[in-house]
C-alpha cells in the first residue's frame, strides 16, 4: 500500500503513542489487582467505562450513533470475535505458562499479521520489512521466560492460548484495516467496539463467575484512567495509524509496547532490568529502524519510477 511521506510521520506517532499507552497501563493494573481485581474484571470494566465517554464525544461532534448492519456484524466479528477472544485466550494462558511467556508469544503478531496480508491480500514484503520482523521476533524472544511446572505438557495449552491470541490479534488489525471500518469514525468505532467487548466479556464470565463487581474507589479510578487511556485513546490512535500504515507496518511500531513496559516496570514498580531485556530493546528498536528505513526507500523508489515515466 503506498503511503505518503506526511501520512507515514502521522501514522508513525499515532501508532507509537497507542503502544506507549498501552504499555504504561499495566503498572496500573497491577495496582488493582492487589486491590482485588483480576484480568477478567478489568477488561470488562476497561470496556464499559469507555462507553458514556465516548457517546457524549459523539453527541458533541454530532457524530450520527446509527450503524447499517454491515457496521454492526463488523464490529461484532472482529471486535467480539477476534479483540476480546485475543484477551481472553491470553489471560486464560496466564493460568499454564508464565505471564512473560504468554506476552511474549502474543507479540508475535506482526509476523502473522504480515503473513495474513500476505496471503489475504498480496501484500509484497520488501528487504527492509522481512528484516524488521526478523528482529522483531528476536527482540520479543528476548523478553521471554520460559518456567513452568510439569514440563511441556502441562505447559501446552497455554502456549496453544498465547500462540492463538496472537493469530486472533493479527486477524484484528488486519480487518481493521481491509473493512469498512477502516474508513469509520474513529470515536465511533471505538465507542460500539468497546459496548460489544463489554457485553462478550459478561458472556464470558456466565460460566467462569470471575468478574469482581465491587471494588474499592481507588481501585475503579485507576481503572478508569486505564479505560480511559487504552479503549479511548490508545484505540482511537491505533485505528488512526493503521488507517495510514497498514496492518503489518503498524503492528511493527506497535512493538513500542512492551518496551514502555519494561521501562515503566524499571521505573515505577523497580523491576529488574536484565541485560537480556536490554538486548531485547535495542533489538526492537532495532526493527523500528528497519521499518522507517524500508519506508523511505520504497518512498525513492516511487519517484524514481514516477520520473522515470515522466521522460
């Protein structure tokens, strides 16, 4: 997908700015879980609490609330079905793996993001990008942790979970941008995909009754500001840069997030900082570069060509 150099900047920040939000957030959620929440609960109130907010910005900017149908079974599919699965599968891993594995493994996604678009869409693959999911991928791993008790078996159905939630994760960035979501209001689509996340995390919690419904002040406003920062903000911009990026080039920069994470650990909670981890930074940023860098060539090449016809 060509994109312009102004229009690349753009989606560059917004989807860097996305990442980082959602990379500062988990600091507050382990707040709250100390506080008696849990994975589960912050979703759905991560969710909901969005909702109000989102439909008085709309009725400020007069944006209409109605959806045809095709919008509704969109939203639906690809927020229900591929967003909260996402979350669900990944917490559910939480339970036979590390959280470091299960994270680690649900960062894969740019690569099946990139296969997707491949396969789905006759997307090339340039130089500059196959180098930047390489180092991606090596940057992640360095992140992993691999313990568990009972050896690969036991630990099996969390890594289906975790290796699932990055396949289901890619299928959703990859609808974002190849439906007609892509050229939805991004307040709008943020709003009604956070209702029908809400409402498919409550189906969720009918047999698992996991959902803590009262929990101290404190705690709903630290997850209100998450609410706030994750399914308004950070899921508006994200929209917004795969609108201009495409899927697979914004999934890369979306790699920002668990490098704001770790740092956020280092700084606020004073987790450690292994040289390990430092590698797995430099390798991720390493793979930022290697993107920008492909961009700016391709974006040579467009004018190369263009003049080229011209004589």
């Amino acid at each position: 997908m060509a994109v312009k150099s102004s229009n690349f900047a753009k989606g560059v920040m917004m989807t860097c700015v996305s990442a980082a939000l959602f990379g500062i957030t988990p600091v507050l959620a382990s707040e709250t879980y100390e506080m008696g929440s849990n994975a589960l609960t912050l979703t759905f109130y991560r969710n909901l609490m969005a909702v109000p907010v989102l439909l008085v910005i709309m009725a400020v900017r007069k944006i209409p609330f109605r959806l045809t149908l095709k919008q509704l079974l969109l939203i639906c599919a690809i927020g229900a079905g591929l967003r909260a699965s996402t979350t669900f599968m990944l917490y559910a891993s939480y339970d036979y793996i590390g959280i470091g594995t299960a994270t680690t493994l649900h960062f894969l996604y740019p690569l099946f993001t990139a296969l997707l678009c491949l396969i789905l869409f006759r997307q090339k693959m340039g130089i500059g990008k196959c180098c930047a999911l390489v180092l991606a991928a090596a940057g992640v791993g360095c992140f992993a942790s691999f313990t568990g008790d009972g050896g690969f078996t036991a630990m099996l159905p969390g890594l289906i979970l975790a290796i699932a939630s990055s396949i289901t994760y890619s299928g959703y960035m990859t609808g974002m941008e190849h439906t007609a979501l892509r050229n939805m209001d991004a307040t709008k689509v943020s709003c009604y995909m956070a209702l029908s996340n809400a409402v498919a995390v409550m189906a969720i919690n009918i047999p698992l009754n996991e959902i803590h419904f009262a929990l101290p002040p404190k705690a709903m406003l630290y997850t209100f500001i998450i609410s706030i920062c994750t399914s308004f903000f950070a899921f508006a911009l994200l929209q917004l840069g795969i609108r201009e990026l495409g899927a697979s080039t914004a999934a890369i920069f979306c790699l920002l997030e668990p490098i704001t994470s770790v740092a956020a650990g280092w700084l606020i909670l004073k987790e450690e900082m292994t040289l390990k981890k430092g590698i797995g930074c430099l390798l991720v940023l390493g793979a930022v570069a290697a993107a920008l860098a492909s961009q700016k060539s391709e974006g040579k090449n467009r004018i190369a060509a263009k003049d080229g016809a011209d004589v």
